[in-house]
C-alpha cells in the first residue's frame, strides 16, 4: 500500500470516530433533555390556595305561629305558644324642666297676743315688718289672750323679700295701743317670690311613659318564660307586643309641680317559638337559592330580626316575619374549576384567571420543587385547597 492510500484511510477513520462521538453525545444530550422532561412533568407540583370571601346575603319570609302549627298554604307553619293578657302599670316621677317665677311669697306666722281679751283677726288683715313689707294673712283667726295662734301669709307684693326683717311684725290695723301687746313673729317662708320651679313637659310624660311601658314588658316577658310541659323548645324565642289602652297623668302640660304620676293600661300579646325552625328552614331556602358552588353561612354572630305582622286571639294563632341576615361562600368544591386552564400558567397568571370572581379574597399559588416557575401540565399536579 503506497503512502499515501495509508494517509487516506487514517483521515476516513477519523471523520467515521467523529461522527460517532456526536451521534453519541446528541443522544446523551437527548436522553438527558428527556429525563429532565420526564422529571419536570412527574414531580413537578403547584398548589393553589384559595380564601374565599364572604358575601352578605338576606331572606325575608312570613311565618305562621300557633299551638296547631297550622297556617296559609305556602307558608311556613311551626308550634309555639301565643299568650294574650291585659296589663296595668304605674309610676311617680320627677319634671326635669324647670322655669324662673316672679310671684307672692307665702308662709306661715305666728301671732301673739299678750293683751288680757282675744283677738279676732279676719283674713287679710296686714302685717308689717320694720323696713316696710307687707303681709296679709289668709284666713280668719281669733288670737287668745295671753296666747298665740298661727296663721298662713302672703306677700302684698311679688318678687323677692329677702330685705324683710322677719324678727317683729306690727299690725297696723289695730289701735296703736294694742299693737305693743299684739304682733306677729317667727315668719317661717315656705314659698320665695323669686324661685325656680319644676314644670311639666311633655317630653316628661313621654319619658315616664316609656319607663312604665318597658316595666310592664320585662313584668310580661316573666310570664312567657313560665315553662309549658307541651312545648319544650330547643332554640327558644319570646317576640312581645305591647299596644297601649288607656294612659292616665296626674298633671298636665305647664303644671308646677315636683312629682307625677303616670297610670299606664295595655293589651300584652307575646309568642313563643323554636328558632331552630326558622334557622333550618332559612338555611333550606338560601341554600336553593345558591345553588351549586356556593354554601350559606349562618353563624352565632349573624342575626335574624322578628316583626309580629298580624295576631289573632281567636285562633291564638300569630304571623310573624323573619327578615335573616347571614353570607354566602364558596364551597370547598373544587371541580367548579376547570384545572385544565391553569396548566403551564405562571403566578401572574393564575392570579389574573381568580380576579374575575368577585367572591374571592386571596389566592396563593406555591410551586415545586422551587425553581418550577409554571404550573404543571398535568391536570392532577395542580392541587386546588380552600382557607377559611
């Protein structure tokens, strides 16, 4: 073989090795990209964390109350008791509004008589101090001899005597020789001419009324608690009406006084149910009206508010309204999502695909292993949980 067919066949094998070192490289590189595939399909994870937001809803119904449960087609009938009694009430008060006056001052005095002959007095007969204030008494008297009687006063004049010198009234009307032996003394003032007094308002009357009326309600919800060996409710609940009859007032708009009394008579009528009814038939309807996806909440913190809307004493038998307040949320569910929209998305993006439901708060999205940035391609690698 000459030199130069050696050279050629060593430079044909050369380019035959190199060819097979990339082929085998390419299917290393190849194996290893689909094993990196296998492995990043297979144990690749995102789960996703929904907080579901809650949404107030509300449900108004009537309700036939009654010892029968009977009641109007359509309407929803449950037990209970139905009391009907007349009640009657009363209470003493104080006017809060008070007002200045200017009038005659009164009180009472003593009169002296140590002349050896009584003393007849008529009413109006003047006493006078020594600065000059006049009294007049209020009705007749004979004064003893040797003794004293007393006898009411009033002011000639109105406004304040805060100037009378009270320590010796003179009686003008007498001769002046018996006025020495005949005189007033210990002026007692029971009325100033110059003074606050209470009024009465009709925001008193108002006000005291609402304090009876409100006695006699807790006095009757006393009465309604009296347990009844054939109605022993779970939940129980007392719904009570008072309606006023007649209203008596010692006093009227304007009246000077310090105390009043206010009588109060009312027709009580009361009922006593089993709110767990209310509360299941409540959560039966709201629970129809969801629908598929949703759940109604009722929890001890939301509330249902009660109107008595008709009574009647013949049949004892009551309508009431149940206006509830409670929250729809989103039920735990997660086939309400199609996971096969979420696949291969990023955060973002999966975040974006939540926005569009109004009911939910929150969502965390959390991937595995860590440097997995999208969500897998297979439908049961994205975990969908719920936080309440």
């Amino acid at each position: 073989m000459t030199g130069t067919s050696a050279k050629h066949c060593m430079g044909h094998s050369k380019v035959k090795n190199s060819l097979y070192r990339n082929i085998a490289i390419s299917f290393i590189v190849l194996s290893v990209a689909i094993a990196g595939t296998v492995f990043y399909v297979t144990f690749s994870w995102a789960t996703i964390v929904i907080v579901p937001q809650r949404v107030p809803v509300t449900d108004e119904f009537s309700v036939t109350v009654g010892s029968s449960g009977g009641g109007e087609l359509n309407r929803l009938a449950i037990p209970g008791r139905v009391i009907v009694i007349e009640l009657n009430g009363d209470g003493t008060y104080n006017p809060t509004e008070k007002r200045h006056i200017t009038r005659k001052a009164s009180g009472t005095i003593t009169i002296v008589n140590t002349s050896s002959q009584d003393q007849p007095l008529r009413a109006t007969t003047r006493l006078l101090t020594k600065n000059n204030v006049l009294f007049r008494t209020g009705e007749f008297v004979s004064v003893p001899a040797g003794g004293s009687v007393d006898v009411s006063v009033v002011a000639d004049k109105q406004g304040s005597i805060e100037q009378a010198d009270a320590s010796r009234l003179t009686i003008p009307g007498l001769w002046s020789g018996l006025q020495e032996k005949i005189y007033g003394t210990k002026l007692r003032i029971e009325s100033s001419g110059d003074e606050e007094v209470f009024i009465m308002s009709q925001e008193d009357i108002d006000r005291s009324k609402a304090l009876v009326l409100d006695k006699l309600k807790k006095k009757f919800a006393l009465l309604m608690d009296i347990p009844d060996a054939g109605f022993r409710p779970k939940r129980p609940y007392t719904l009570i009406d008072v309606a006023e009859k007649d209203i008596k007032v010692s006093h009227k708009v304007g009246d000077e006084t310090d105390r009043f009394t206010v009588s109060l008579a009312v027709e009580a009528r009361g009922i006593v149910f089993d709110e767990q009814d209310i509360i299941d038939e409540l959560k039966q309807r709201m629970q129809a009206t969801l629908g598929p996806g949703h759940e109604f909440i009722f929890s001890q913190t939301d509330l249902i508010f009660y109107t008595l809307e008709s009574f009647d004493t013949t049949t004892h038998e009551a309508v009431i309204s149940a206006r509830t307040e409670g929250a729809k949320i989103r039920s735990e569910d997660t086939s309400q999502f199609n996971r096969a929209n979420l696949t291969g998305l990023t955060k973002e993006q999966v975040m974006q695909y939540f926005d569009v439901y109004d009911d939910i708060d929150s969502v965390n999205v959390r991937f595995y292993p860590f440097w997995v940035q999208r969500t897998p391609m297979l439908i049961d690698h994205i975990h969908i949980l719920f936080e309440k």
